[in-house]
C-alpha cells in the first residue's frame, strides 16, 4: 500500500514560482499545511542559473505602459494583454518584497538598485544581482520557506501522476527517490511550478531536469498545452556546452561581430525602436538589445550568407563572436563576473582578453499549461505557474528578464486562487487517492522495473538522444510543413519504441534511470505537442518562422494554439482568442 500524506495544498517544483508559491499559501492562511514537491533539492532548480536578472519598474525615467508595450511587441501580440498589465503593475512590488526578504541586488552609487537594459526593453528596468540574479533570487526565498513551519519539504521526490477523483485534481503520486518507494501526497488543491522543456531539444542552455514533466502530467489528465510551438532560442550560447552567457553581457555593452569583425546586427531589422517620436523612447539603434527571436534569426541569415566561423573542436558548428573587451577588466568583474567565470571554465578563453564565440542556443518555452490569470486550468482543484504554464505574458516571444518577475507574480497568485478554493471543494476519498498511486507504482514495475522488455528492448538514453535531435532538426529557429511533419512522424515512431525502454537499475534506491525514463515518456508528449502545434500555425509570428508561410497573418491566427492529448493518436489542436485590452496589434518593427 502506498504511504500517505495528508496536506491542504501540493505545490509541485521548488523552483522560483514554486517556492513564492509556497510562502504565499503559508502566510495568506496559516492553518493550511504545505507539502513542497521537488525531483532535486530546491536550490538545484533551474531558477539558480538565471543570470541578468527581473524587469520591474523603479526608475523616474520609465513607466509601467512602457513596459507594457514593450512585452506586447516583442510578444509580436499574442501575449494575453491583461496579464501582461498584472505583471508589469505587479513587478516592482514583488522585487522590492525579495529586497526585504535579504535579496542583494545591486546599486547605484547613490544606493538606488541599479537597473541595466535587456534585450526588447526600451528602458533601463532590469534588476540585478550582478549576474548571479537567479541564485540570489532562489536562495533568498528558499531560506523565506524555512520561516514557516506550515511548510513540508519533500525533497528528491517525483511526481508521476496526479490524483484525480470525482473529476478534481486531489494530489500527486511522488516516488521517493532515496528508497524508490510510491507515495500519495494528497491535498485539495495542487500547483504545478514545474519549470519548462528546453531539454527535449538537443542545444540548450536548460539543465536535465527540465524535461516538462509538469505539462505532461496535465496534458495526461485532459487540460491543454497552450501556444507551445513558440520555443525562444537564446542568441549567445557556447558553442560546445550550450551554457548560456546571459544578455547582461550585451546589457553592459557587449557586441556582436560575424567572421569579417562586423557588427552585423545593423543590417538587420533591429535598429530604432518603434516610436522615434515619443521623447520617451531614445533614437538609439537596438542592435545586440533587439529581441531575442530577431537576433537569433539574424545568425542563421549570417550563416547562409557565409559569414559565420566553423569551430571544428565542437564538429564544425557556426558561430559568431560576442565581444566585450572595450568593457575593461574592472567592469567585467564587477557586473559580469559569472561570464567571465564560464568562459575560463567552459570555452579555455578569458573574455577581457578575447571575444567570446557564441551560437543561437533553445533556451525557454513560452508555451505551457493553459492557465487563466489567476492561475486555473481546466481541472477543478488544479493550478500551475512559472515556465511550466502559460498564462500568457509571453506570447510568441518572451522579452528577457520578464520570467523572473512572472515566477513571483504568477507564483504568489497561483497560490493566493489555490488557498482560497481549498476549502470550497469536497476533499477527495483518501483510500480512492491511495490506491490510484498504489496501481502507478504497479504500472512502473510491471512496465519498466521487472525486465519485461530485456530481450528487443531500448535503452531510455537512445530515445532520448533521437527524441532531441529530432526536434532540434525538424523544429528549429525555422521550419516548414515538411521539416515539422518529419519530426511529428519520427516521434510517433519514438513513441512506439519508447513502450519498449528496458532499464539495466532494477532497484529502487536513487533509480535515476528509472526517473529518466518517466521523464522520456512525459518528453515525447510535450514535444508532440510542440510539433503538432507547429503544423497547425500556418504563419509566421515571433519565434515560430515559418518559410513556408513567412508572414504573420492576424486574420486567422490572432490565437492561442491549444493542443489536447488524444489516446494513440496525434494531439487534437483547438485555438483560443487572444485578450487584446490597450495595444491593437501593430507591426513589429525595430527600425530601418
Ligand atoms: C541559463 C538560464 C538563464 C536565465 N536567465 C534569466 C534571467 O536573467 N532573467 C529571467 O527573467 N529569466 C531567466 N531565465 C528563465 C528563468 O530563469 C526561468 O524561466 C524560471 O527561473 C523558471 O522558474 P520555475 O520556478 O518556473 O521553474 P524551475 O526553476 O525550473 O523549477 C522547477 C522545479 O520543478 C521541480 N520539478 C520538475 N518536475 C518535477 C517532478 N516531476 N516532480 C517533482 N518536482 C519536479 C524541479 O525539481 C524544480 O524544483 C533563465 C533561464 C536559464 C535556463
């Protein structure tokens, strides 16, 4: 019989949106009790790579429509403009709430918190912690969660599978990794903060663990996946590891040059921001700060032009150089210690000394768990935040550093819906809860833990590795009908072998085997879902480009993709009107 623990609300991940989650059901009502979910211990999430920083507005010189515009623009529209207005207003109150909880960010000499600029952004806004914003940002609200008794760690569990009764989500089934044992986490409400896919495609900046488990387990329980064919690509990845060096570097003045030393960033649509007229916006060109989806389209046209290098220690992939040097080694230390770090670390080159070699990297997934703006999915009883739904304020391309600030803005009113309808619903039958997880982790051994597929079988890493590259090829920076159908058919095929995995760790202690195997059947849902989306937009639009249909087209597709799973067969795609309160959509120029 699986164990059981009874909480009022799960929050899945001790990620960023997980964590400011957690302390919002815990200080909203403290008669609740907490359980905090993670397949690693919380300051492993993937919140603690974050580098450049949060976008919030402080400074006299910038304005919340501003920055509203900006995400709406650079979203190329799609984004839901009313969360994009509870983001914005919300982000200078959540940043300034971090600051009292012990977060460090940097200053002005006068002692202000220093703001830098960020790709997309017209204005200064981007708070930061030199470049180590996510790891200040995850401790400081780790060690928030340790103050509120209310709150439970779980630790090193996996969710497998939520627990749904009576047509409400009531809990996860959570394998304990340390012994591998089935556990039934139960609760009235649940929220997911799982954090993104980027590791379904082979060149990413994200970690291993972001495999989507998150919009898989919801997928699985009949609530869409919204938008999820916009997948950013990061311009400036190290073209052997995929590390990301963050935007910050072009922020601080870094620029990027193509093979003959020219900054080619000026011969693409990038340079002045849209409205030259409003005293507002400076007549700067945007160059290295122009969005990211732009940017990263700008290379590959660099590349068929011929004027990328080939890095033949990496199997000759393209790259161009990011340059800091003119910064100067004080500089750099100061505000961009950590690249310099990773560059010694990982590249052999010290960037005070050398340009930086860099290529388009997948770095976030825009699309995610429908949600609404309080952080509702379809499922009574279930919520998501953070990277893992999708709410929207991103739309078609997410400007860097809003996700910092969506994590805690979402985070907080996710949980604030899931502490006020906790007690609304009728409490699920524990004794159905446990024996739902009870028969998960029949399933898990009779399928994959008791050799059943030892003789024809493949091992969890070949699909994995087929599964990424497939992707990466059939639905990169630019696709077309042929390309995606490519990829939706080999992952039909990936699918078939994936029934077959066989495991060489048939115990239960730490089984990360086991676990990557889960991951992998979850993986090959959400990128389904990423490419069946793909075929449907028949336009182009941000981070989906289309050559086969290279414009945007407002008339049909002013709409959110929603895919569904379907048993055995490819997921049904629906489409969800776009919330359109104060910008009308407009063209998505950056001058020239
Ligand atoms: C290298 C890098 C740099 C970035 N820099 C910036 C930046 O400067 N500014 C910015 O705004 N954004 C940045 N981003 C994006 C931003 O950091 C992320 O979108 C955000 O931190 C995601 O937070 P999250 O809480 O949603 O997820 P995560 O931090 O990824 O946390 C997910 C949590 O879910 C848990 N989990 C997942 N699956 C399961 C499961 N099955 N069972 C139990 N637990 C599970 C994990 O253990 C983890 O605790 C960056 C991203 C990367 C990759």
């Amino acid at each position: 019989m699986a164990e059981t623990f009874e909480h009022d609300v799960v929050v899945v991940g001790g990620g960023g949106a997980g964590l400011r989650a957690a302390i919002a059901v815990a200080e909203r009502n403290p008669e609740l009790s907490v359980a905090l979910l993670s397949k690693v211990y919380p300051m492993r999430s993937h919140t603690v790579t974050a580098e450049g920083g949060a976008a919030g507005v402080i400074k006299s010189n910038d304005d919340l429509e501003t920055h509203c515009y900006d995400t709406v623009s650079g979203a190329d529209w799609l984004a839901d403009q009313d969360a994009v207005e509870i983001l914005v207003n919300d982000a200078p109150r959540q940043l300034i709430q971090l600051e009292h909880w012990g977060c460090p960010w940097s200053r002005e000499r006068d002692g202000s918190v220093a703001v830098r600029s960020f790709g997309g952004m017209k204005n200064q806004r981007t708070w930061y912690a030199a470049d180590k914003s996510g790891f200040h940002m995850l401790h400081t609200l780790f060690q928030t969660t340790l103050k509120y008794p209310t709150i439970t760690r779980y630790d090193e569990h996996y969710a497998a599978k939520l627990l749904i009764e009576d047509g409400r989500c009531g809990g996860v089934a959570a394998l304990d990794l340390r012994t591998g044992s089935m556990r039934a986490i139960t609760a009235n409400s649940v929220i997911l903060a799982t954090g993104g896919a980027g590791y379904v495609f082979a060149f990413t900046t994200n970690g291993a663990i972001k495999t989507g488990d998150g919009m898989a387990l919801a997928y699985r329980a009949g609530v869409p996946l919204k938008d999820m064919e916009f997948v950013q690509y990061h311009p400036t990845g190290l073209p052997g590891t995929g590390i990301l060096i963050t935007e910050a570097a072009r922020g601080e003045g870094g620029i990027m040059l193509n093979r003959h030393g020219r900054r080619y960033l000026q011969d693409y649509d990038l340079g002045q921001p849209l409205e030259v007229t409003d005293p507002r916006h400076p007549q700067n060109r945007m160059m290295e700060l122009g969005p990211r989806d732009r940017l990263s389209q700008a290379f590959h046209y660099e590349r068929e032009k011929g004027n990328t290098f080939k890095m033949e220690e990496f199997e000759d992939v393209d790259a161009v150089h990011l340059d800091i040097r003119h910064l100067g080694e004080k500089r750099i230390d100061e505000r961009l210690p950590f690249v310099r770090e990773l560059c010694r670390d990982y590249q052999g080159i010290d960037p005070v000394h050398e340009p930086i070699p860099v290529r388009p990297v997948v770095h976030y997934t825009m699309g995610g768990i429908d949600t609404d703006i309080d952080g509702r999915t379809a499922l009574p009883g279930l919520y998501a935040a953070g990277e893992c739904a999708c709410v929207s304020v991103n739309g078609a391309n997410r400007l860097g550093s809003n996700s910092l600030v969506e994590i805690l803005v979402f985070g907080e009113r996710a949980a604030n819906t899931a502490t006020e309808e906790a007690g609304e619903l009728k409490r699920p039958n524990p004794d159905a809860l446990r024996t739902q997880a009870k028969d998960e982790a029949k399933r898990i051994q009779q399928t994959l833990l008791n050799g059943a597929n030892a003789n024809g079988g493949v091992r969890p890493a070949h699909v994995r590795n087929k599964l990424r590259k497939v992707m990466e090829a059939g639905c990169g920076i630019f696709r077309d009908a042929g390309t995606i159908q490519t990829a939706c058919d080999a992952l039909a095929e990936l699918s078939e072998q994936a029934a077959r995995m066989t495991l060489d760790d048939h115990g239960g202690a730490y089984n990360t085997q086991l676990i990557n195997a889960l991951e992998i059947t979850g993986m090959l849902e959400v990128a389904s879902a990423m490419a069946h989306s793909a075929h449907a937009r028949t336009e182009s639009r941000g981070s989906h480009q289309r050559t086969d249909y290279p414009e945007r087209d407002d008339a049909q597709f002013l709409k959110h993709t929603l895919a569904y799973r379907q048993e055995a067969a490819a997921p049904r795609i629906d489409w969800k009107d776009v919330t359109i309160t104060r910008w009308p959509p407009g063209e998505r120029t950056y001058g020239r």
